[in-house]
C-alpha cells in the first residue's frame, strides 16, 4: 500500500494544491481514490518470495531452508558474515604472528 500510494504522491499533492491557502485533502476526493489489490494467488506469490528474502537476510526458518538447518547448516547473510568474520580472525593471525629468532 506504501508502495503504490508514494506512486500516487504528486496526485494527492495536486488535489491538495486546489484547496485554499494551506492545502488540504478533502474527504471526498480520498474517498475516490481506489487502491488496486490483486488477486490472492498473486498475493500468495510475493507473500512467498518475502519469505524467502527475509530468510536470506535474517537467517530465519523459512519452508526452503528447513532442510539445510536440519543438516546443520547454516543460510544467509548472517552466515556470511560469520564465516567472513573467521576468514578475518585466520588471516589476521597468519600475518600478525611473527617466529622468533633464538
């Protein structure tokens, strides 16, 4: 609904400018405005690659990732960000860590 509306933002400010000095929307006009919902099946459909999405960022249960977690492993960008944390601490110490003479 943000989406579409903050489309529809130059439209309200349009009718808003018609008013008088300070502008205004009138009942009336938003009650003209229709606001599109599409069918449930499409609703289905972005419901599903939301959920997706949000298991990739989050690392959440997602239907699709249950069976990598059951396997142990983890998905995602906190995963990522895990395993690069390590790759950091590996390299650090390989170069930060010199032999001493005797």
């Amino acid at each position: 609904v943000f989406y579409y509306l903050k489309n529809k933002e130059y439209y309200f400010q349009s009718i808003g400018q018609r008013m008088s000095k300070m502008p205004q929307l009138s009942i009336p006009d938003t009650d003209k405005f229709k606001i599109p919902i599409p069918p449930l099946a499409e609703q289905e459909r972005i419901v599903a690659i939301l959920d997706k999405f949000d298991a990739l960022v989050n690392d959440l249960p997602a239907p699709s990732a249950d069976c990598w977690r059951q396997a142990g492993i983890s998905i995602g960008l906190p995963a990522e960000l895990n395993a690069r944390k390590k790759q950091y601490v590996y390299y650090r110490n390989k170069l930060l860590s010199f032999k001493e003479k005797s």
